[in-house]
C-alpha cells in the first residue's frame, strides 16, 4: 500500500512540476525557433551537399494542419519503430494531408531520428542535400514540424 501511494505521489509531483513520466516521450517543439531557423536559411540561401548554391527564397508560415499531419506521422514512426516516408498503412505524405483537410498543390516531407533539439535537427536536415532541397525550395509556402520522442517529422506545402 506504501508503494502505490508513493508513486502517485510522484507521479502528481511531477505533472505538478511540469515535468513528465519517465516512459512518456517528448512532443514538445518549439514552433517560433523551428520557423526562424528554417527561413534564416531560406533568407539568406545555401549550399546543400555538392549542389550549386541555392538562392534565396521568401519566408514560410507555419501551417497547424501541416503540423498535425506530422505529429500524425511522427506518431506512428515512434509506435511502430521505423523511419521512412510511407506510414506504416502504405500512405505517402500527400495521402496523409489529405486525410487533414490540407488541399495541396504542391507537398513534401522531411523526417529524421535521433535528434532531441529542434537545432540538431534543423542542421541535420540542412547537411542532407535532399531534406536542404525541401526546405529551399521556393514552391512551399507553409511548414508544420512535430515530434514524438526523437522522431521529426517536417511538412511543407502550397494550396
């Protein structure tokens, strides 16, 4: 009886104190950081890999229906332990903004694991040439980015 009440002790102890169960994943992001990090780049232009310097592109605006379809994916990559593109029901990144309400024109999608810092994986994302095409590219218009645990999931996208 003395063990049970202990641990609900420090369970509410911890969500009184902000703080989260040991087991339970991070989910939380920091929106304003990620977008400023992202159009900083895309403000100034960049090199990604080998490829000729890109050039600079107008700002994006941070979608919440883009980022709820990446929370989506980062969810299920996270539950299901893997890391690609096509969600664990075969559904591409389009499919899944479908599913959201989002009527695109044009989409994409950055993942990552392993990352616990919206700065680690904004680099990371930026030395991958073909995540750093994603984010320079100058037909996206809105982004979402979200997370479980070290699982990254970025949207982007146009009407």
């Amino acid at each position: 009886m003395k063990k049970i009440i202990f641990g609900v002790l420090l369970l509410s102890s911890l969500l009184f104190l902000g703080m989260r169960p040991i087991d339970e994943p991070e989910t939380e992001i920091n929106a304003e950081l990620l977008l400023q990090l992202v159009n900083s780049h895309r403000a100034s232009g960049c090199k990604c890999g080998s490829e000729k310097k890109h050039g600079r592109t107008t700002p994006l605006v941070w979608n919440t229906t883009l980022e709820q379809a990446a929370q989506a994916h980062s969810d299920d990559m996270y539950a299901k332990k893997f890391l690609r593109h096509s969600g664990s029901d075969g559904s591409s990144a389009g499919a899944r903004l479908k599913r959201f309400g989002y009527t695109w024109k044009t989409c994409g999608e950055n993942i990552s694991q392993g990352h616990t810092t919206e700065e680690g994986v904004i680099i990371g994302w930026m030395n991958s040439p073909g995540h750093c095409r994603n984010i320079m590219n100058p037909a996206f218009k809105e982004i979402g980015v979200a997370r479980k645990g070290d699982y990254w999931t970025m949207v982007l996208g146009a009407r």
